[in-house]
C-alpha cells in the first residue's frame, strides 16, 4: 500500500512567519504523498477582537456564535489556509486549501446543546475517503481548514485534531497511513517539567498504567485515546511531536 503522512499543526506554529516558514520547509520535504490539517485559533482571537466581537472560550474550546463563526470562516478558510497554499506553491508542492464543505469531503453535525451551548460548533460525521484519495491520488496535497458543513447550508467549526483524525480513519482504507500531531512539548513526557522525558513508545496498556499513576493527564488522555481510535481503524501509527522534529525519528509513537 502506498504510504501517506496526515501531519497536524496546531494555529500557533502556522501564525508566526517564521515558524510557518520552517514548517512548510519540513513538509515540502516528506515523501510521497500527504496532507495537511492545521489551526488558526489565535489568528481569530485577534480578528475577532479588532472587529469588537469579544471571544468566549469554556475549557480551551471557542463558542461559535453566528458572528464569531463568519470571523472563523475568514481566517481559517481564507487567510490562514490560502498563506499556507501560497507558502507551499512556492516550494512547489501542488497544495489545495479546502474546507470540509469543499466536494462535501466532511459532513458534521451541529454540537447538541448540554450543559454548555457551543453554537456552530460541529462534531464529525462522515469523511468521504474515496474523494479525499483520489484527489491526493492526482497529486493534490490537501490543506485542510478547521471548518466542516452540515449538509443543509451551514459551516460548522470544527476542532482540527478531530478533522485529522477522522481522515486519517477514513485514508486508511486506500493507504498506509501515519498521522502525526504537533504539539509545542517534544512527545508525550514522563514530566510535565522536564522536556526531554520523552517517552518514545506507548501501547495501550502502558497508556492505562500512565493514566492512572497520573503520568498522563489533562488534555493529552483525549488526544492520546483518539490516537489509539485511530490505530485500531486502521491507521499504521500516530507520532506526537514538535513541528520542528517533522520528518525525524523523535517523539512518541503509539503504535
């Protein structure tokens, strides 16, 4: 099976030139064929408040109001993910910026309201793989925004760590694929404190030895169960890692 590499690269990595500059440099180089999921959030944030929309965040997670969800569709689908397509044209790498609306590649549906109403906020239904392959098949590279659609009309925000998970799942019926997820730390670490305890493997009873020794906690025990979500729908390996280290032997893999 050919081989294909999801790399997810969180807003403040692609908001700064110079990091951005460098990432796409490292992407340029890796082989074979890929796709790129990224974010944008501090980008809206700042839009956002130049406009006089303020910003309402519950557990690092943005409410999608009608008006915060136009600012989102600009700086997400536009003026982050076009800089990128631009920045990789210029490496001459074929990229296609796209939301998940773009040929209906990610339906989603709207977040049902609980105890905290998140607005347009959207959770991901259906990926089509058939077209996302076929077209990285003709050489796209697809740069995917962290927007998706509903099917009626309506753009949903979408977390990016979903969107790259959820194609990794569905690509990997047509490739060996490896998603790899970027993150400021150096990989999973034995301590929060220390940057090089890294820890270069984890299985799944390890992960629930290193949760409950409280080793692993906070946002990492939802990223690494999607990891594992993934590994068991087929995708090859996911690697946690820093931007920087794209394309080398560092970070965890779970495998």
């Amino acid at each position: 099976m050919e081989k294909l590499t999801i790399i997810k690269v969180g807003g403040k990595i692609v908001e700064e030139p110079d990091t951005l500059q460098a990432l796409l440099q490292d992407f340029s180089r890796i082989a074979g064929y890929k796709l790129l999921v990224h974010g944008g959030g501090r980008s809206a944030t700042r839009v956002a408040a130049q406009l006089g929309i303020e910003s309402k965040m519950v557990d690092g997670r943005r409410i999608t109001d009608a008006e915060t969800l136009k600012v989102v569709t600009m700086v997400y689908g536009g003026l982050v993910n076009k800089t990128i397509v631009a920045g990789l044209q210029a490496l001459s790498v074929d990229a296609l910026g796209m939301t998940g609306a773009d040929m209906d590649i990610l339906r989603s549906e709207k977040r049902p309201v609980k105890e905290i109403d998140y607005g347009f906020v959207g959770d991901v239904k259906r990926v089509k793989g058939d077209t996302l392959a076929a077209l990285i098949r003709s050489g796209a590279v697809p740069v995917l925004a962290p927007l998706t659609h509903d099917g009626k009309g309506n753009l949903l925000n979408t977390n990016a760590d979903t969107i790259a998970g959820e194609a990794a799942k569905a690509l990997a019926a047509f490739f060996d694929v490896t998603l790899v997820y970027c993150f400021e730390k150096k990989g999973v670490l034995r301590d929060e404190n220390d940057d090089e305890s890294v820890i270069p493997e984890i299985d799944e009873p390890l992960f629930r030895q290193y949760v409950a020794g409280g080793v692993i906690q906070g946002g990492m025990i939802p990223k690494l169960e999607n990891a594992f979500a993934a590994i068991r729908a087929g995708v090859r390996e996911v690697v946690i890692t820093q931007a920087s280290a794209i394309g080398t032997d560092g970070g965890t893999r779970i495998r």
